[in-house]
C-alpha cells in the first residue's frame, strides 16, 4: 500500500506481514518502506514514521550520496553508442582473456562463451547450465586484480551454482585476495577509494 503523509508530502510504501514489530528501511530509490503487522492501525504507523523522522532523513541522505557516487562512477566510462561499447568490449576482451584461460586451466574449467553487456547491478553472471557467462562492461573502470577476482568467481559458478561453503573454498583456492578485491570493488563504487 502506497501512502503519502499530508503534513510534509512524505511518500512511503507500507507492507503489511506476519511480523511482531514495525520496522523501516531505506530503498535503493530513496524510497521509505515500513513492514507492519497484518491489521497494524496506519495511525500508530504514521505516529511511528514521525517518531523516526530524523532517521529516516540521515538515511535517505546517505542512499542519495551513494547514488551519485555510482552516477559519477559509471559516468567515467560513457557507453551511449555501439563504437564505444565496441571498443570498451574489445579492451575488456583483451584483459579478461588471459584470466580465463589462466584460471579456467587451473580449475578445470572453461566458458562455452563469454558475453559483454552494460549491467551496472552486476559485475558478472553465470549459467552453469549452458556455460555462458557475462562481464559487464563496467568492469574496466576496477583495478585488474579486482577484475581477476569477478573472473575466478564466475568461473567458480561453473563448478558450484550457488554461493555456499564449497563455492566460496573454490574461489579461496583460485584467488586467496578475493575479499580483498571484493571490498576495494565496493570502495571504488562508493567513492570512497582512491
């Protein structure tokens, strides 16, 4: 249920659960959500937003200043036609070659095709299935041990689909720095690395 509260025009989108408890959350949007308990009266809901407001303002703050880091972020590499995208690919390509074939022999594994796109929620994909795994192109904005590291870890979804105990000794072994690489990727998105 979407509501908006008329004293400051505050949107914010209620969802009602088997849950003992009221409880916000900032969407990556900005957007405030509450989770309420089934049949909660929105009086005691909107009581419970005004409690928090000075919560809910730092926290939508923070998601706007992560968001323009990102915006910034990916704005460094513009991919607006098909001649950038073209030659972004054909640099990645050049990177990531070796790293395939470098890890992919050490771990008995090879993609039956690798695949560029211009995701920015995903550093990578993988279907194990069909053996297909996609790179964004974005990676070429990372340091290239933190591009190793998305590559040792769609590698590893050929051998173990999920990212359970198993997946993540595979990736130990093949790539010992990979929360290393995975925190510095993190601090790059969120402008907080230099």
């Amino acid at each position: 249920m979407i509501m908006n509260d008329k004293s400051d025009n505050m949107r914010f989108v209620i969802t009602y659960r088997r849950t003992s408890r009221l409880s916000l959350r900032i969407g990556r949007g900005g957007e405030l959500r509450v989770s309420a308990p089934i049949g909660f009266p929105k009086q005691r809901i909107l009581k419970f937003i005004d409690e928090k407001r000075a919560w809910i303002e730092d926290a939508q703050a923070r998601v706007r200043v992560r968001a323009e880091h990102r915006d910034n972020f990916y704005d460094r590499l513009p991919l607006t036609n098909k001649q950038q995208v073209r030659a972004v690919a054909e640099k990645l390509c050049g990177i990531v070659e070796p790293m395939f074939a470098k890890h992919g022999a050490n771990m008995g594994v090879k993609p039956k095709l690798i695949k560029f796109n211009t995701a920015k929620t995903r550093w990578g994909s993988c279907n194990k299935v069909n053996g297909h795994i996609n790179l964004s192109l974005y990676l070429l904005l990372l340091p290239e041990w933190c591009i190793e590291h998305v590559v040792v870890h769609e590698l590893a979804h050929l051998i173990e689909a999920n990212h359970g105990p198993e997946f993540h000794s595979i990736v130990e072994t093949h790539f010992p720095r990979w929360r290393e690489a995975k925190a510095m990727t993190r601090q790059i998105l969120r402008g907080l690395a230099n």
